[in-house]
C-alpha cells in the first residue's frame, strides 16, 4: 500500500515535536527512519501509529488513514516500541495472541480465524516449539522475533519498528534485518524502521525519511544519502566512510585526535596488547 | 498451538468442588446439635420442594434456611467480591502488593463504622443498619477524596495509588484518635475491623448481588484490556486497548462491590490480596482466567474461614480475619517459595 503524508506536525503540550513532515513511500518499500538522538523518529512512527494527534494529512491508498484504533475491521498499522514489556507469568502463545485483541470478542474471545493468524506467525517466526514457554525465558533475539511474530498476527499492511536491533549484537542485527525482509517481500508489506546503524539498514532498506529537530530534511532513495559530508552534517560529527568486499559502505566518525581509520586504530590496540 | 486464555477445565472444577465443598461445610457444621447429614438431606429436599422431614423440626428449618444458607451466600459474595476487587486493582495498577483497600476504602470504611459506634447515631435505612451504612459512606469517600486529589496531581494511575496511601493513612489518624477518646467502644470496633459475617436472613445478601453481579460482568469484561496492560501502555494502546476506559471501568466497580461488601462484613484482609496471586501462580497469569477463578476460589475460601470461624470455638466465633490470614498466609508463603519469581 502506498501512504504519503503531507505537512504532518505533532505539538504535544504547546510543544511542536514534529513539523513540515511530508514524503510518499510506495507499496512494499523498506523505509530506514534515520536522525540523530531527539530528531523526532519515534513521535513519527507513534502519529503514524494513531498514538499521537497529528495535523496535516496522511494517505493510505488515496484515502486518509483514521489511524491504528479506528477502523478494528482492517488494522492498517502495526507498530512495535523499542522498549516493550516482557510480562512475567505469560507465554509466547499468550504474548502473541494480544496481537489479535482488537480483533477478537470482547466476552467470547478467539475465535479459530484468530488461532489461524498466531499459529501462522509462530511458523513464518520459527517460534512454534516455544508456544508454551514463558517470554520471560526467551533470549533477546527470541523476544525480538516474538515482537514481530505478534506484529504479523495483527495482519496489518504497515510494520512499524521503533529501533527493534538497539539491544541486538551484530549477527542477530543482521539476521532480524534480513527476515523483516524476507517477511516484506513475501507478504507484500511496507516496512518502516527507525533506527541509528545505518551500517546495517543500508544491506536492505531501500528508501530513507531523515529527521533532524523534528523536521523532514530529506525523504527518497536511500543511495541518495549515502554520503559522507551529508550524514557528517545530520549528526554533526565527522564521518567517514570504507566500502566492505559487497561494496556497501561502512561509516564510522572520524577520531578527531589523530584522524585514523577504524583499521589503523584497530592495529594501534593490538599492538598495544602485545 | 492450545487454546490459550480460556479457563482450563481441571482448575475449573477443582474451585467449583471447593465451592461446593465450603456450602455443604457451612450448611451442614455449626454449633446448634443439627445431624450434617440430616441438614443436608433437609436442604435437597427442599430444593426438590418436599419439606416434610420429621426429624427437623421448625427451629431447625429456621437455622438451616434462614440462617445458615445465607450466610454461606454472603460469606461467598463477600469473599468472590473482594478477591476481584483485588485481581483488579492488581491489574490496573500493575502491583502485586495491590488490594481492595489500596485507595482508602478500607480506612474509610473503619473511620465511618467507628464514628457510628461512638456516637450511637442512627443511620439505617430499610434491613440495613447503622453502621453498615456509615462503612459503606466511609469507604466511597475515602475513594472519591483519593480521586480528587489525584486529579489535581495528573490523574496518573500512579497519582491515584499515592492519593489513595495518603488518604488511607489521614482517616486511620482520624480513626485511632476517636478510638482513644471512646476506649469503652474500642471492643465492638475491633470486632467490626477485624471482619465478620453476620446475617439477618436474607437482607444483606439481596443488596449485594446486584452489585456483584454488575461489578464481576463489567471487570469479567475487561480482562481481556487487563492483558493488555500488562504490556506497556504504548503497546497496548497500540494493540488496540484503551488503558483510560479501563483504569475508569475497573477502579470503579472494583471500588463499589468493596465498599458494599466492607459495609455487610467488616474489614476481611487478606483475600482480596492473596486469592488472585494463588490463581495467578498455579492456574494461569491471565486475567480472564483470574477474574472468573478468583471469584469461586475468593467465595469458597471465605465460606471455609466462616465455618471454622463459629465452629471452632463454638458457640463462640473466632473473628473471621483471623481465621483467613491464619490458613492462607503459610499456604501462600509455601506458593510463593515454589514460584521463583514468577509474580
């Protein structure tokens, strides 16, 4: 599906959070969130979300989106927080299962269409064995899956992810990159993500809002702000960059000491260790 | 994968056996020389509309239907009222330490029946007594002044949990200075505080039905939002829940059905806190299994402490608040110890 927003601005207290937000993502794309700390990524994604009142407008497939709680018939949205809560005493089929709630009846409960969509999750998330465990006992890339498997049981077209790889090490950064978009181009979704490794998002994500004070300095084809000079000026330190053996680039912020590579102070430490 | 937040049929069963258990126990023992069997036999005859049994005579009749049947009712309101109040104050508040009495009910409730006894002032309307009525004032005040403070303070349900603390600890004040001045009364108000269940027929039980069955319908249905609670409130809302409706819907009919009950019993501590957290640890973490399970298990509990509380010592009676910490805290401690934080 296809959104665009035109001149969103969020004010929460008399206070403007988000403002001149305006970009037009197309159906299925990977959308990389990126900004420094306080650019205002998480309050896009919670107005996007329905969680916060915004002004302007916001299109999903030329029609105005009414947002995560409105329409429980077809939930457009499925947004995921970066710090969620791991409930003592709950299962990982319980977990999951609150993924359908707005869904489900209110006095009845689940009905087998909303069993279909858990056990469906579990299977695509590779977390079916583990149904019956507490989510207290997973490990954090479990958890992780399991916040996504509970994204899909929504059946939204929208994911959400507010930094979901901020707790992960850089294999299982990579492997839950790599199954968001496994997951994006099987079930057609678009998927927008926040996030500060760029290092990592560049391997998939295919297009780029950038925030900075709250405002859109800059929305299109992710190449586009593959630059140095650029991302030098939007966390205003100095960066650098390195191509790895794929070509993809690899920034790193420049030591403003001795100005050396990653690699020279790597070899710096370990002579140092001998 | 297995039905999840459905109530598991083995739990079911074992709270409906104890349910049962408790309303043969409390119909069949008491200190009037009635045979158990002969009361029991009594009873289903009576249900299947035959009262001809030579064997009970009138006062019997009047024992057993009037006296014992309901008190087996109320002692199973009071004690299924209480323990969803506090399954649901748990939940909204997400604190295991929460009870029916967090935001000053029970503190009002003490200072309302206290300040009946004292000056003697007649307050009954219709079957309802003096100091059923100055309990029941009591304790929605107490609540509806926590409110109000809180509300000047962000109506956070943080803010309304220290309104209540702060509340609760004023009206004791209050309370323990009237009793220092009234030391002649201090007997009867302990005996009020310390809970009891006694009946008139079947007046105290018809005015808390209602209420019970409103109140256990409306916080039965938001079970499902409790779950959500658990989670943040981010993640609920965005899961679809509305954590306002809910902190409204369940504090309030978690407030109302005490506030009743407190009035008919007296202040009974401990269920409202421990019955929920024994579901919770042997039966399942969700409220829509707790909600339904506390309520049986909360009743039968109750029930059980009425019987040993007037058959122990009979005919005397032991406070009834000192039989339910009695049997049930060294049980909860025992769950507790096998938990391993799992609360």
């Amino acid at each position: 599906m296809e959104c665009q927003a035109k001149d969103l601005k969020v004010v929460t207290n008399g206070k403007t959070l988000l403002q001149n937000i305006s970009f037009k993502i197309p159906s299925g794309s990977f959308v990389a969130i990126i900004g420094p700390n306080g650019a205002g990524k998480t309050t896009l994604l919670k107005s996007l979300a329905g969680l916060l009142t915004f002004t302007g407008n916001f299109i999903i497939n030329g029609k105005p989106s009414l947002g995560l709680l409105k329409d429980k018939k077809r939930v457009p949205f499925s947004y995921t927080p970066q710090n969620f809560s791991i409930p003592a005493g709950m299962t990982l089929g319980e977990y999951i299962m609150l993924g359908r709630a707005s869904r489900s009846n209110w006095f009845f409960g689940e009905s087998q269409r909303d069993y279909d969509a858990v056990n469906v999750a579990l299977e695509r998330l590779k977390l079916f064995p583990k149904a019956k465990e507490l989510v207290t006992n997973l490990s954090g890339g479990e958890m992780q899956r399991a916040t996504l498997a509970r994204a899909l049981a929504q059946e939204a077209d929208f994911l959400l992810l507010d930094e979901p790889t901020a707790s992960l090490d850089f294999a299982r950064t990579i492997d839950f990159l790599q199954l968001i978009d496994l997951l994006r181009k099987q079930l057609g979704l678009t998927v927008l993500l926040s996030t500060h490794d760029i290092n990592s998002i560049i391997r998939f994500a295919d297009y780029a809002l950038v925030l900075k004070k709250g405002k859109n300095i800059h929305s299109g084809n992710l190449n586009s702000i593959l630059q140095k000079n650029f991302l030098s000026d939007l966390y205003e330190t100095k960066l650098d960059s390195i191509k790895d053996k794929i070509g993809y680039p690899i920034f790193y912020a420049k030591n403003h000491h001795n100005q050396t590579s990653p690699n020279s102070k790597k070899m710096t430490l370990l002579e140092s260790n001998d | 994968m297995d039905k999840v937040f459905t109530l598991p049929k083995t739990a079911l069963l074992i709270c409906i056996f104890l349910v049962v258990l408790s309303g043969i126990s409390s119909i069949c023992l008491g200190a009037a020389p009635i045979p158990p069997i002969e009361s029991l036999k009594y009873l289903f005859d009576f249900f299947l509309g035959q009262n001809q049994n030579p064997r009970i005579n009138e006062i019997d009749r009047i024992i057993i239907l009037e006296w014992r049947l309901p008190r087996f009712v109320l002692g199973f309101l009071v004690g299924a009222s209480l323990a969803i109040a506090g399954a649901g104050f748990q939940g909204v508040f997400k604190n295991p330490l929460a009870d029916p009495f967090l935001l000053g009910s029970a503190a009002g409730a003490g200072l309302g029946a206290t300040l009946v006894i004292v000056t003697s002032v007649n307050l009954s309307f219709g079957f309802v007594d003096s100091i059923q009525v100055g309990a029941f004032i009591g304790a929605m005040g107490a609540v509806l002044c926590a409110a109000t403070i809180s509300a000047s303070a962000g109506r956070t349900p943080a803010s309304l949990l220290l309104a209540g603390v702060a509340t609760a600890a004023f009206l004791t004040a209050c309370q323990t200075y009237i009793m220092q001045r009234n030391f002649l009364s201090i007997q009867e108000i302990f005996g009020w505080l310390i809970g009891r269940l006694l009946t008139s027929g079947w007046t105290e039980v018809l005015t808390l039905t209602p209420y019970f069955l409103i109140c256990f319908t409306l916080i039965y249905v938001f079970s499902k939002e409790l779950d959500l609670l658990r989670l943040s409130e981010d993640e609920s809302k965005s899961l679809g829940g509305n954590p306002t409706r809910t902190y409204i819907v369940v504090i309030t009919c978690s407030t109302l059905v005490t506030a009743v009950a407190v009035s008919l019993s007296g202040l009974i501590a401990f269920i409202g806190l421990v019955i929920p957290h024994i579901i919770r640890l042997t039966v399942s973490s969700s409220y829509r299994v707790i909600i339904p399970l506390s309520a049986l298990g909360g009743g039968a509990f109750l029930s059980l402490a009425d019987t040993f509380s007037r058959t122990i010592i009979a005919p005397g009676e032991l406070p009834i608040g000192v039989i339910t910490a009695f049997l049930g805290a060294p049980f909860f401690a025992f769950l507790l110890r096998l938990s391993r934080g799992a609360i």
